[in-house]
C-alpha cells in the first residue's frame, strides 16, 4: 500500500527502538515547534484557517522515564506563553 502524502516529518528511532514520523496533505500548514523521541509537537492550520496545536505522542514505557516524560511534555507551551 502506497500512501500519497505531500509533506513528512521523521524523528528518527533511538538504537532499535521508537521513531516516529508525520505525514500531511496540502492544504494544512503544520510547523514543527519541538520534538524528541517520544513527541512532536505541531501548530496546525487547515486552508489558513485559525491555528491550533496539536502534539503527537509516543509515551515511554519505562516507568524511570515517565516522570520525566511528562515534565517536559507540561514544558512545552512556556516558551510560546511567555510571548
């Protein structure tokens, strides 16, 4: 199966585990703000219409990088309020 998709954004895995990728159509303008090898985090507009944003998640399941996990996660919109 062959997808069609105009545009694509690949964090690539960490030694053999993870990766996570995003593919999108024309039409939706999608920014990458921040990514690591659990998220990406987007703003996201379809036809110019109003932003939103959007973060796409691949939790960790090791309960000693959790905490972390979600710190960084609850981080993620500091740098964009403190504008």
């Amino acid at each position: 199966m062959k997808m069609k998709m105009d545009n694509a954004f690949y964090v690539e895995p960490d030694g053999i585990a993870g990766g996570l990728a995003l593919w999108w159509n024309q039409g939706i303008n999608l920014s990458v703000l921040h990514f690591d090898k659990n998220f990406i985090d987007t703003i996201i507009s379809i036809n110019g219409e109003e932003e939103w944003f959007r973060t796409f998640i691949y939790a960790p399941p090791y309960e000693e990088e959790k905490q972390d996990f979600w710190k960084r996660l609850g981080t993620l919109r500091d740098d964009i309020n403190a504008k």
